[in-house]
C-alpha cells in the first residue's frame, strides 16, 4: 500500500511496526547519574567505570550536597535524574543547576516498576539505567524568575484559604447566637458584613443601630436585617468571635504583605511592552496609567464590597506589562486566574511545541485506554495541576456570559453534561492562553449570535449533506 494511501491507523500501525525491527536500547546519556532523593540522606550511583565505588551516600546538609556535586564533576557527569520526592529535592535540584548539571526532575510513578527487593541503593542504580538509556522524561520546571513568583503566589494563595476558614467560622459563631446575618447579606467579608460583626465586638447590641451600618445597596431591607440581629449574645461565643476576626485580619496583612513582595518581584521582570506615548496610556485602578488596554475585571462596580482577599496593587497591568497580551480579555479569565496559569507555566511557550501538546500536559485531553483495538475506558489524565485546576473553574463561569465562549459553553452542558463540558471548556481556554502568550495574539469576542449563526449553519449543511446521501434536498421553508 503506497505511503500516501494509508489512513491513520495504517500509518500508526507501520511505525510500530519499524519501531519492534530495532528492539535494541540506544545509550542516550553515557555521563549520567541516579539519585535516590530522602530526608536525611540521598542515594547516588554512577557508572561503574567511572569510579571504584559507584554508589556513595550523601547527607542533606548544603556542605554534603556541594562535595556530592564535586564528586559528580570528578566523576565527568553531565545529566543527573532524580525523583520529585516531597520538597527534599528543591536544594537538591537548585545547586545542581547553578553547578551546571543538567538535571531530570522525573515522576516517581515511572520509575517504581522495579522487580525483586527495594533498597536506597537499588533505586538510585535504576534511576540511573533507565536514563542512560533515555527512558526517563523530565518535569516541566519554569524559569527562576517564575518559580519565585509562584513561591509567592501559593504562599498567597495558603492566607486565602485561611481567610476563607475564618470567615466560615464567624458565620458557624453567629448561628449559635441565633444572629442570621448570613441569611440576609451574601458575604460576611464584605464591607455590611466587617461593619456590622465590629460594631457587635465594639458593644453594640441594638439591631436596628446595628441594621443602620448597612450599605444602601444591599438589597435586603432594613427591617429585615433588624429582625435577623436578634441574638443570644453570649460572652463565650463572644470570645470565639472575637478571636476569628482577628485570626481574620491578621491573614489579610499576611496577604498584604505577599501582594508587597509579589509587586516587588514582578517590577524585575523585562517590559515586553514597546514605549507608548502618555497621552495613550489608560488610567488603571489605582490612579496610575497602564501600558495598554488591559480589561479591567476586578474593577469594583460600587462601593458596597470591602476588599477581600483581591491583590492590593494593579495585577493586571504587571501581568500585560511582562506577558505583552491581556490574558483577561478572555471570557472567563480575570486577573487572578491569569496570574495562576502565569506563575505556573511561565511566559515561554517553546517548551510544548503544540496547542495540542500544551492542552495534554495539563491533563485536559482524552486519555482513552486502547486494548485489542476495544477501548476500554474513557476520560483525562489524572494530573494534579493548579493551572489546570484554575482554567477549570474559569470555565464554569461562563454559565451565564453573553459571549461566544458562553454560548458553546452551554451548548456542550445541554449535550455532555456539566463536567464533560467544563474539561472541554478548560481545554478550549488552555488553547487560546497558549495562542496569546506564544504568538502575542489578542483575543476578540465575537459574540453570542456568531456562535448561534455559525452553529445553524452547521446544522443545516449536516442535514444537507445526510438528505444528499439519500437522494433528496433540503429545502428551507418560505417564512409566513
């Protein structure tokens, strides 16, 4: 069968076929080394001929890590591979890089398929076979100034949470005084809510002075917030109150203080932003002129909300500045799900040569399991990323948007059902994250109404085409 006659499966079935004529393994790291990476101590093996004891035992200590890494270069080892292991491999890996050792930061699960006994020192001999012969592959690492980022934002990220927890025990304190503020108000953390809970730990205890602090937009009366500040007021519930809201501000100082170190941080990286000239320049929230149009999400629409945990410094023009693309002009994303995806892949996009392949590593492709040509099971990856996991609850706010984004959105929950469809959203936003900071490309909404015009026409042409099969046309009907 000619080369360009054959389909995918042919082709597919060829080149396992030229792969199983040579079974033989290529050295494709003859200078390597394997470290079985642990607490108090690690595991290194190198070739036997490169040294009269090619498995020694280093402790954790910075000065035990150093001699290890002047054992290597005496060694005349290049690339080293080691297990993710916790976090006991980030010193590690940190001064084998600046030594100039090219480092595999491998999954564990690819390597623990070792038959017979386990011991420290069988592990680092494995590690080191499977990558002399390339069958390891390395993890994605950002740049140092990514993973500085990151380190911060996570770090951000733990005080939200924790904010988030005090909240919910406030909330939990109120029940058991019978005061129902939850019930009237959405959001404890928000600025009726802060005004009212520190009026109550400041002494007062009149509900309708109390109803009086909230802000005229709320949309529950005053009467109604009155009748729900009736409580028990009970000094030991009192106590824990108190407590909560400081635990409460106490994280938003935390907060506060990464978004000091984050602005800082973020001010080092190179402005991929030609000059522009001051009259273009948009004013952004804080009074100070952006460096391009940066849609501006998080822009409070009144005055009836406190600032919770949003980033206190103009995020979204640090991001446009060192990205040179709004990532927010995408329906769904706001500033704080870009700089999520930002801090944990980066602004290179070399490292995937495809959408395709970028979409892939954040497990939001099919995985299907193929066994004599039967599928056996269906569905993605289980990747634990918090890129993914951000584009993922993204995707589910655009339930209600009047976008292009949101039309197929829904198009596929009516169809898939909401998880289905929320991966394949995830999946579809993960493309153009990539299109954006890869190629510099803005994205443009082109509408609730294209998706639906451009949705018919496909039926229509579906319908044409099944009715040509059977001989017949389609025919539109004439309006009344």
């Amino acid at each position: 069968m000619a080369a360009g006659k054959m389909n995918r499966k042919d082709r597919k079935e060829l080149a396992r076929e030229l792969r199983a004529a040579t079974p033989r393994l290529e050295v494709m790291h003859p200078n390597a080394a394997g470290i079985d990476v642990g607490n108090s101590a690690h595991y290194v093996a190198v070739r036997p001929d490169q040294d009269t004891a090619p498995v020694r035992r280093f402790r954790c200590f910075t000065a035990d890590l150093h001699r290890m890494a002047d054992w290597l270069e005496a060694c005349g080892v290049n690339t080293v591979a080691m297990q993710s292991t916790g976090v006991y491999w980030i010193p590690l890996y940190e001064i084998l890089e600046e030594r100039g050792f090219e480092v595999y930061l491998v999954n564990a699960r690819h390597t623990k398929n070792l038959p017979g006994r386990k011991s420290d020192v069988q592990e680092s001999q494995w590690l080191l076979k499977l990558h002399t012969y390339g069958l390891l592959n390395n993890s994605f690492q950002p740049t140092g100034q990514i993973r500085v980022a990151r380190t911060y934002w996570r770090q951000r990220g733990e005080h939200v949470r924790g904010a988030s927890t005090c909240v919910q025990r406030i909330q939990k304190v109120l029940t058991q005084m019978n005061v129902q503020l939850a019930n009237v108000i959405s959001d404890l953390s928000g600025l009726t809510g802060q005004t009212i809970v520190r009026a109550i730990l400041a002494g007062e205890r009149d509900p309708r002075k109390l109803a009086e602090l909230s802000h005229p937009q709320i949309r529950a009366s005053r009467e109604e917030i009155a009748r729900s500040l009736e409580g028990n007021w009970r000094a030991e519930l009192l106590f824990v109150l108190k407590q909560e809201m400081e635990m409460y501000d106490t994280y938003q100082r935390r907060i506060a203080e990464c978004d000091g170190e984050l602005k800082e941080h973020l001010n080092s990286f190179a402005d991929k932003l030609a000059p522009q000239p001051a009259q273009e320049r948009l004013p952004s929230e804080n009074g100070q002129a952006n460096k391009g149009p940066v849609a501006q999400k998080t822009k409070l629409k009144s005055g009836n909300k406190a600032s919770g945990n949003r980033p206190q410094f103009d995020l979204a023009g640090e991001l446009y500045r060192i990205s040179g693309v709004d990532l927010t002009r995408i329906d769904s994303i706001n500033v704080l799900v870009a700089q999520t995806v930002i801090s944990e892949v980066g602004l290179d996009m070399s490292r995937w040569n495809t959408e395709a392949q970028f979409a892939s590593w954040l497990g939001l492709c099919p995985d299907n399991r193929i066994s004599g040509d039967k599928v056996l099971s269906k569905g993605t990856r289980h990747v634990v990323n918090r890129a993914a996991t951000a584009l993922r609850i993204a995707a589910t706010t655009l339930l209600r948007s009047r976008s292009y984004l949101g039309a197929q959105y829904r198009r596929l929950r009516t169809r898939l059902g909401a998880p289905k469809a929320i991966t394949a959203m995830a999946h579809k936003l993960a493309r153009l994250v990539y299109r954006m900071l890869k190629y510099g490309q803005e994205y443009i909404d082109k509408g609730m109404q294209y998706y639906e015009d451009r949705y018919r026409q496909q039926q229509i042409e579906r319908l044409q085409k099944n009715a040509a099969k059977l001989n017949l046309q389609v025919v539109p009907s004439q309006p009344v």
